[in-house]
RNA sequence: GAUCCCGUAGCUCAGCCGGUAGAGCACUUGACUUUUAAUCAAGGAGUCAUGGGUUCGAAUCCCAUCGGGAUCACCA
C-alpha cells in the first residue's frame, strides 16, 4: 500500500468531488487547441484580430486568488501565459459552482485545462487570456516543486537536486524551463546533422545493436544472451565494421545515428549507453574529412544556437573553420618542448617518468605516446583542434600514413580540452587489416581486455574490395554538452543510468 | 574501484557541543472582480534515508547498509 502524504490525500478527495458534481476529471473526447501560450504573447498587439476567441490548454502553474476573479498561469508546451477566470465570466448563470467550488478549491497546481476566451492586455501590462469557458483535461494527484521568478529574476525553490531531477525527469522538465530548452538543442543538433548528411546524398542506415562479435572500437563490452540460437550475443561498442561492410556493398555514403554501449566506468562525462554518430565515405581520405566536419559543426553551431560563437564555461569557443591542425608529434612538442618523433620505447618510457606519468611495463610505444598526449596536452586543447597523425598500435583500423611510417591517418577533434571526433583514412588492405587484428590477439592474451576481437567476416569484406574510404565519429553527447554549455552528461540525456531507487 | 561531502514537510533549507522537530514557498479555512514571488488573517502537515549501537534520552555521537554528488583512476 502507497503511503499518502496530506496533500496527496487532498488531492484525491478534490478528484472525487469533481466526479461528484458529474465532471469527469479525465475525459476521453480531444480539446482542440487555436493557439499556443507563446504564439500568443508574441504576436498580440492591442486591437489586433484573430484573438477574439482562442483555445489553449495546458497545466495549471499557479494561481493568484482574488476573491470573484483569479488570475492563474497556464503552461503548455511553448511556455506559460496568464490567464484571467472571472466568476460571473465562466457561471453565467446562478449556479456558480464551476468557479466558486471547481476552479478555486477542487483544482489543484499541476492539473491539466482547456481554456477559451478572448486576449487583452491587463493594465500591468500582460498579456492575458479573458477565460469565458474552462474544462478539466486531467487531475494531477501529487504536488509539483513550485518554482518562483522574483521580479530581479531570481530563482526560488528551485528543483534542484540532480537525483531527484534525473530519476523523475518529467518534473524536471515541467518546472525547470531551462531544462527543457537543453534537450530542444540536443534534437536540433541531430536533425541539423542529419539534413546536412541528406542533403549530400549519404544514406542513413541501421546496423546491428546485437553483435556475434564487438568490433570496431577498443571498450569492454556488455555480455547477453539469445535462447533460440543458445549463444552468446554483445551490445554493440561499436558500428564501424558493419557500416564499412556497406561500403564494400557500393554505398557511396553511409551514416548512423545510434546508441553503443560500453560495460565501463559512470561519471559526469559517461554513461553506459551514449549516442553516436558514424559516417563512411568512399573515395574520400581523412583530408578531406577534416574540412567536412569542419562545415558540419559550424552549420549545426549556427542553426542551433545562432551563432558560431558558444559561451562554454568560462570559454567562448568559436566553431567557424577553418580549425587548427596539428600533428600530436608537434601537439606535444608545443607543450612540452620536448621532441619524440624519433624516440624509442624506454626514451618515451624515460619522458613519462619525467613527467611522473604512471605506465606499466605492458604499454608500448604507441600508448606511452598517447599517455604523455593524455596528461600534457588534451587540456589545453580549447578551440577546436585537430590532431593528426597517431602512431600505429593505437588504431587498428586506420591507414598507415601515405608519408609517415608507424603512424596512420587519423584525426582526433578536441573542443574545451575533450575528444568530441575521431576519423580516418579507413584501412582497405585486407591483409595489413588480418595482421592489424593478430595483433591486437596478442594484446588480448597479455591480458587487455579492451582488445579488439578478430572479425573473419569483415575480412572477407574487405578481400572483396573496398574502395578508399574516409570515416568518422562524433560523440553526439558531449557534441550535446558543449553546444548548451553543460557540465555532465546527464543533462543531455533525459534518462541518464542510475541505481534503483529501492533496494 | 578509492577518497571526501550530502540524505530533515510536496520544494528549498535551518536545527547537529544529545533533552523526542523549525522557516519560506506549497497546502487548508476565511477576505478581496486587473493581480503577477499578489496581499492580509488563522491553521494543519514530518517512521529527521535504512538497520544496529552508546545513552535515562539520538535528527544530533558511533558502526554498517542504500542512494546521490564531487575529486581521482579507466574511457567516448
């Protein structure tokens, strides 16, 4: 049995009232609604037309009780309006009882409305709706956070704590305004993403989420289990494999926009699904790349929040290309002074402990590199920067580079000292591909459980040709977070993981 | 996984040198037919996260557990 609260108890007793005097409280018929909150106050003017009889409806926020009349807010899904609720206005007739019994005590905060009326101006200046009929859409049996703007513009009792907040994301995004706003910018960064792709004619595609083998990335996976085929299956940390494969299939351009799941640490920058973007296309190197992202991400920045420009913290970054590009060789020269093009294991081995970089003896060249990347130069990465030219052991899936050896072609994207992009020149010799992979086998025994699995059927792709092909992924989440200026991933994702609420 | 901090009314928080709970908003009752954090008067509301311990007595001290946050490690 639910234990009640007072205010619970009342507002159970309000529903049945309601039922009482033959008004159903949760009514089956549609409201139509001809016009929204927001519609209306930015396009009202004094004696404008079209206002004369309007319907909207929405939750009520709030009610200022003046004793015949009552002004209260109505918040719908563009924003709240005032609205006007006069006693003889709404009961015409003798009976008074809609006013003085139904919307003065058995309506509670929270509940949902369907007003019409007229618009006016009220002398304070605001723009309201003169209510002349009033019907209950839904009674709402718990009491909402109510959350207060004093005339400065301060906040009161906000609803502000992040659990609360993320187990109950309904109420935040009721009466957190700002809240919801995130989340519009995090659809729009999407949809803008994707018309971009369309519109250069690359297909969208779906990929397999349940894998027999996790490829294409270096992450320990989540382990689950199909009866019928009595086998083993992952989720998916990756869909470079499958989209590469489609690919070899004579797609010019593919792209996905999807979740991967990776069986790994929870912080404000992970959670153990997340959503991606990766993009495939052919006859393209990693060049060629970096000046597609650079237009993307500017387009995105620009319909999403205006401006190129982003205020992120105390940083203004500016996503207009073209970006910086820099070698991690020369990246890390720059901030350390130090030159290690040309060193060999125990001279990296020698920086690190310089530097009092903690490795262990089964790092190779190619992670004490990045280790050294890792703790000297991410941070200072603010504007958008791309690294390029990775050494070899760190990536098996992309080109040795045309120029250098031991590196491939690859780039990272860094904004406000975080990784938001990664790309190639994708690897098509199948057979440095099978060498890639034994490899990473090897690593495998060592004990490296983010190792990359060796996948025959993508070899055998691959022996069936594939032409040059470019690559990329974007972190769609911290895309997210850097284009609203959040801190943790669990703002931009309305159901971020959390533990049960109950043991 | 490690360390630190937090969990008291629907919300935001106070109380924490031990004496069985307070404020503002919300809620209830009443007044007010253009108010806007409406105002005014009166009132009700809490297994103080959970379980143990110390004590005559625990929201308060101690231990454990659960949940969350921050920092670190790993990573996108």
């Amino acid at each position: 049995m639910q234990h009640l609260s007072e205010q619970e108890i009342l507002r159970r007793e309000n529903l049945q009232k309601i039922r009482e005097l033959g008004i159903d409280p949760y009514p089956a018929g549609m409201f139509d609604i001809t016009a929204t909150a927001a519609h209306i106050k930015e396009t009202y003017e004094e004696g404008a037309t079209g206002f004369e009889n309007v319907q909207l409806a929405g939750r009520l926020m709030m009610v200022r009780d003046m004793g015949k009349a009552c002004f209260a807010e109505l918040q719908d899904s563009s924003g709240r309006i005032q609205i006007y609720v006069r006693r003889d206005d709404i009961c015409p007739g003798e009976d008074k009882s809609l006013f003085d019994e139904v919307f003065k005590k058995l309506l509670d905060i929270g509940d949902f409305i369907g007003v019409q009326g007229f618009v006016f101006r009220t002398r304070m200046g605001e723009t309201t709706v003169h209510v002349q009929q009033l019907t209950v859409l839904s009674k709402a049996l718990r009491n909402l956070p109510i959350v207060k703007t004093d005339a400065e513009g301060n906040v009161h009792d906000a609803f502000t704590d992040p659990e609360q907040r993320y187990r109950m994301r309904y109420v935040d995004l009721i009466v957190n305004g700002q809240v919801k706003d995130v989340f519009l910018k995090r659809s729009r960064i999407i949809s803008v993403m994707r018309r971009f792709f369309d519109d250069k004619g690359w297909l969208e595609v779906e990929t397999p989420i349940l894998q027999p083998i996790h490829g294409g990335a270096l992450a320990r996976p989540f382990k689950t289990f199909h009866n019928t085929l009595d086998m083993p299956l992952f989720m998916r940390i990756a869909n470079e494999l499958y989209l590469k494969r489609l690919i070899v299939g004579g797609f010019d351009g593919v792209y996905e926009i999807g979740k991967m799941f990776r069986n790994e640490g929870m912080d404000r920058t992970h959670n153990p699904e997340f959503t991606s973007m990766e993009i495939y296309v052919a006859y393209k190197d990693y060049e060629w790349m970096m000046e597609m992202v650079e237009q993307c991400i500017e387009t995105i920045a620009r319909e999403v929040n205006g401006d190129t420009k982003t205020q992120v913290g105390e940083q203004v970054i500016e996503f207009a290309g073209p970006y910086r590009r820099l070698s991690m060789f020369d990246a890390i020269r720059e901030h350390t002074g130090i030159d290690i093009s040309e060193m060999d294991e125990a001279a990296l081995r020698e920086v690190c402990k310089n530097f009092h970089i903690e490795v262990d003896a089964s790092m190779g060249k190619g992670k004490l590199i990045d280790e050294i990347f890792g703790e000297k130069v991410e941070k200072h990465l603010i504007q958008p920067t791309y690294i390029t030219d990775y050494p070899l052991e760190m990536t098996p899936l992309a080109k040795k580079h045309r120029s250098k050896p031991g590196l491939v072609e690859r780039f990272e994207l860094f904004v406000n000292g975080k990784e938001i992009a990664n790309a190639y020149s994708e690897l098509n010799d199948p057979i440095d591909q099978r060498e890639r992979f034994a490899e990473q086998l090897r690593l495998s025994e060592r004990g490296d459980l983010e190792a990359m699995s060796l996948d025959e059927d993508f070899l055998r792709a691959l022996e069936y040709g594939m032409p040059p092909t470019s690559g990329l992924g974007i972190g769609i989440d911290r895309l997210a977070m850097l284009l609203t200026n959040q801190h943790a991933i669990q703002e931009v994702l309305f159901f971020p993981q959390m533990r049960p609420e109950k043991p």
